[in-house]
C-alpha cells in the first residue's frame, strides 16, 4: 500500500497551524477566540481572559554558547508577556515547564530562574506553577501566561480597516543583527580560543537579541490615552509576515512606506557590514518584540508626537495587496518567510 508523505516544510509553520485549525471547531461559548491571534480569548463574564504559550529550545530558538542563563530565563518570559501586549491585556500568571538535560547544574538552574524572577517582578507577573522533566535533546523551556483585558479593551489581529493608520514601536532588526553578530564571534572564538570577543561596539544589537522587552509600556500608555489599537500583533517573526497577518485577519490590504520603517542608526551599519539590505533585516530579521497596531485616524492627533511610536503606512480596502512603496517610489509585494523553523 502506498503511504503519503508530506514534508511539514511543504505547509510552511503557519499551513501547519491552519491545518490543524481547520480540524477542530470550538464547543464552548466561554472560547471567544481560539487558534488565530496572539493569545486565545476566554469569558469570565465581566472580562476576558488571555492564555499565549511560547516554546524554546536549546539548538533551535538559543545557543548556551552565548546565551547567559539569566539572560535566558529572563527572555522566555519576556516573549510570553509580548504576547498579551498584543491583546492590550495585562499579564499576571505564568506556568513553566522545564526540560532538563544532566548536562545542568543546580547553580544554572538557579541562573536560569534568577532571570525569570527579574522578569517576574519587571512585568508584574506571578510564577504559579510548572512542570520538570529531564531530557535528552537539550534544554526546553515552554512558559504559559495568563492575563486579563477589559471586554471592550481586548485587541484582535482582524479589528483594522480600510483607512486605519499602521503603527510600529522602537526599532526594528536589530534583534536578528545581534544574533548574527553572536554567531560571527562564536565562529572566531571557535577557531581561535585566545580572541576574545569583541562586542561592545555591538552593545545595542546583542542586547536586543539576548534581553528584549515586552512593550508593556506602551499598552499602559495607550490606556492613558483613551485609545484602543483597532488591531495588533507583536512582532516575533519580522514585519512583512506580522503585516500579513492583520491583512488576512482584518480582510484589509496594507500600503507601508520603507523610509518610515524604524531601523537603528548602529543596526543600518551593521547589515550594510553584513552585505544585507536594512530593510531586509525589519521585514524578516524577527524577535525584535515590538507592538504592530492599527489605529483609527482620529486617534492620530494625541500620537503623533510619540517619540517611540512609527506611523508607517496605513490599511485600504484591496484584500491581499500588502505592498511597500521603496525609497525609490517603486512598489514591492510585500512577502513573509515565517517557515525558518522547518
Ligand atoms: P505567536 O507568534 O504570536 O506566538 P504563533 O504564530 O506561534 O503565534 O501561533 C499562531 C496561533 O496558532 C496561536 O493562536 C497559537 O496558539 C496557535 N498554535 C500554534 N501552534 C499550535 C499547535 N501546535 N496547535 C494548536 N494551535 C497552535
Ligand atoms: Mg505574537
């Protein structure tokens, strides 16, 4: 008998979560929203409730070699409360599980949680729970948080509209720029282990690859405001693929310009260095963890002097037309990657 074989490359990361959505339908009326966004929404009557995973693994999402335990532990965190960032919510439990290899000591276990308590009490979020096992492929680490957002508060990636103008926080890939300095030092250390490395021209990028923050801030600030993005997402896989996915949600093009994209004065000269567009780098370096919104265009005039919010284009009504006007005028698809993974 003939058995099929489908390569999971094939699907891409996000066919794969399609498809697995596609199987399943929800039964409860307490699952606002399941499979699709940044966290999953849950009913408790008076608000919603948030629930976001976020899996890391040794080899894959982090190389010891250069990742700092505390650095480590603080980041696993960091990339959950980005997740309820994105739903305008406040995050407030999380629960770890933890795979450990006999490769690991108490004194780095102990470097490991020492950096997810400084997470814990810089976002406010309380550690409740977990699960230890051992393993044989490295260090796991899976975080679950739980958070809360006002019904009226909660932000989906499918609220933009035709018109709504697109807002980006800080900079973008200097995250992905830190990574490829890490491994360009690691190659040079390996080869020759008397260099020391020399990264503090790069302080900037290695930080916001190994420490980056949640943009909390942000949300707390546009609560001050008043103003409830229509749509958002953060940005873990590079602009271009989380554009996509409040295009495709919202049932909305998107029109960005390149020369609003924020990119860092030191990220700019280290990709050229790197032979690698700057541009490239924003749309599909990733890990920066910084908020992708929509507003509506009355709620431009109290924004617009932010000195950590980018107005980059803005949403219209032609479905699937994600496009990027170059800084030569020229007009390119914009195309995500998003299967780096598999
Ligand atoms: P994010 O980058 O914001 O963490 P992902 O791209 O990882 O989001 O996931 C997108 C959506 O797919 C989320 O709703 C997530 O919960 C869901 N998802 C991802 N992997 C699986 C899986 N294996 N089974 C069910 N749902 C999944
Ligand atoms: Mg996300």
């Amino acid at each position: 008998m003939d058995q099929k074989r489908t390569e999971i490359a094939q699907l891409g990361e996000f066919g794969l979560i399609d498809r697995i959505k596609s199987n399943f339908s929800l039964q409860n009326p307490t699952s606002l929203k399941g499979i699709g966004d940044d966290a999953a929404v849950i009913d408790i009557g008076t608000e919603n409730v948030l629930i976001s995973t976020d899996m890391m693994l040794e080899g894959i999402h982090f190389d010891l070699a250069y990742m700092p335990l505390q650095h480590l532990g603080y980041k696993a965190v960091a990339i959950n409360v980005s997740d309820i960032a994105a739903m305008n919510g406040k995050p407030e439990q999380i629960i770890i599980g933890l795979g450990l290899s006999n490769r690991f000591s108490l004194e780095a276990v102990d470097m490991l949680y020492e950096g997810i308590n400084a997470a814990c009490k810089n976002y406010k979020v309380d550690l409740v729970g977990g699960d230890t096992t051992s393993s044989s492929s490295g260090l796991v680490i899976s975080i679950t948080i739980i958070g809360r957002a006002a019904k009226e508060k909660t932000v989906l990636r499918s609220g933009a509209k035709n018109n709504d103008i697109i807002c980006v926080t800080g900079d973008l890939g200097a995250a992905f720029l830190g990574l490829q300095i890490l491994e360009r030092e690691k190659q040079v250390y390996q080869a020759n282990p008397q260099m020391q490395p020399d990264l503090e021209k790069y302080e900037y990028l290695v930080g916001r690859q190994l420490k980056p923050e949640a943009r909390m801030d942000i949300v707390y600030e546009l609560a001050e405001k008043n103003i409830v993005p229509t749509s958002m997402i953060d940005i873990s896989d590079g602009l271009a693929s989380e554009l996509l996915h409040l295009g495709k949600n919202s049932n909305t093009g998107s029109k960005i310009f390149e020369d609003k994209i924020p990119i860092d004065a030191l990220a700019y000269d280290t990709a050229i260095e790197f032979k690698i567009d700057p541009t490239t780098t924003a749309l599909n370096g990733g890990e920066d963890y910084e908020l992708l919104f929509t507003i509506k265009a009355s709620d431009f005039e109290p924004l617009k002097n932010h000195p950590d919010i980018h107005f980059i284009g803005h949403m219209h009504d032609n479905v699937n037309q994600n496009v990027m006007i170059s800084k030569q005028g020229t007009v390119v698809p914009i195309q995500a990657q998003g299967w780096k993974h598999f």
